[in-house]
C-alpha cells in the first residue's frame, strides 16, 4: 500500500509534534512525506495523488479548519475535472486526516467550551471523500501533544505509524498482525543473539493472542448464525 502524506503545517520545522512524525516514516519506502509551500505544480500533485493508495491530510486545526496552505492546495490541485467530471481520478483510494489540536478532548462536546464534536467539525473532509468516491477514514486526532507523558507520545508515535501504513488500523486484529509483522522485521535485522531471542519471545505471545482472537471472532459468528436460523 503506497501512502502520500500531505502536510499543511505552516511551521514544520518549529512544531514538536510534527517532528515526531516525521521520524516516524523515514524508515518506509511506502510513505511519500509532502510538505506543501505556497508554490503549487498542478501536475506534479495530481500525479503524487494518482500514485496513492491512502491519501492523508497533516495538519494543525487552525479556527476549526485547515491552514491557508492546505487549502489552497485544495482548490488549486482538486479541479473538477481531475477529482470529479467523469474521471473520478480518486475514486477507490482512502482519504485518512492527521489533525493536531491545542484543545482538550473533553471541550470537544455538547456543553463544554468548543459545543461541538470533532466529527462535526470535520464533516467537510468527509463530505470531500464522499464527493470524490473515496473512503473516508477515521481521523487520528492528537489533542494537546505537549501535555503528552513520555510513554503516550510513544504510543502515538506507534499509532502514526500504524495510520499510515496498517490496511486495517482500526480493528485489533490488523493492530496485532501489525506489530507481529514489524517485529519479525526487527528479529530479521538484529545482529544480537539475546536481543533476537527476546524479540522471538514476545512475538510468539502476539501470535498467540492473534489466534486467539481469531477463534473468539469465528466462534461469535457462529452463535449469531444460530440465533438468525
């Protein structure tokens, strides 16, 4: 799967968080990490978005909406003719959004601070995906990364990675075989003997609870087709 990260942060290189993520994808072949500028070639662009699989948006909500600079590209790079007309040149492909936000989680909602939900707010990238026949992805929403422990940033870290790269990212059972297959890639490349058989060990628990799991899964299937017989 080829991803094509596209990123509308007017300060990338002064923001933490998108420096956190940029690490997370230097290492995948995969992943093409685009930081738009106020310098636009149509075709260029048109192209890097016919090559993806999983197209994604990168960036800060600014007044509940995206920075001039990723809207910009919107209207420049997504004419009717490309994205609509009877090309459909998106169709197929998954539209994902990467949104990082000063705001806590808790003020997303009815009767706190910002009354609305952060579905809500971005309706229009959903209504942008069902415009142009694609499929529109559960956003990963960071909220207030510098408040984030050592450990969550780590998880997100991981979970960035996951967004960009995982077919299946929101289902536990594509999170496992996730983190099974990276970690048969760090076995593959350790040079340690005692390292490779730790990271042997904890991939055969993985393993185990994603077999686990499976049979969970087939044996709730098979009791609700008996309840529908």
């Amino acid at each position: 799967m080829k991803t094509l990260v596209i990123v509308g942060h007017p300060k990338v290189a002064e923001s933490t968080t998108q420096q956190l993520f940029k690490a997370g994808v230097a290492s995948s072949d995969d992943i093409t990490w685009h930081q738009l500028t106020e310098t636009l070639d149509v075709n260029l662009e048109q192209a890097l978005l016919l090559q993806a699989d999983r197209v994604v948006f990168q960036f800060p909500l600014y007044w509940y909406s995206a920075p001039a600079l990723l809207k910009h590209w919107q209207d420049t790079v997504l004419t009717t003719k490309f994205s609509v007309g009877t090309a459909y040149s998106l169709a197929g492909k998954e539209l994902g959004l990467v949104i990082s936000t000063g705001a806590a989680k808790k003020e997303f909602q009815s009767g706190a601070d910002e009354q609305f939900t952060m579905s809500e707010i971005l309706r229009p990238y959903e209504a942008l995906a069902n415009k142009t026949k694609m499929k529109y992805l559960t956003p990963l929403v960071v909220y207030q990364f510098p408040y984030l422990t050592k450990l969550q940033q780590e998880r997100l870290f991981i979970n960035y990675q996951r967004y960009l790269t995982d077919p299946k990212f929101n289902h536990f059972v594509g999170q496992e075989k996730w983190i099974t297959q990276r970690l048969l890639q760090k076995i593959d490349a350790e040079e340690n003997a005692e390292k490779r058989e730790t990271l042997q060990q904890i991939q055969s628990v993985l393993q185990d609870n994603v077999d686990e799991l499976i049979d969970l899964t087939m044996t709730a299937d098979m009791i609700r087709q008996d309840e529908d017989e």
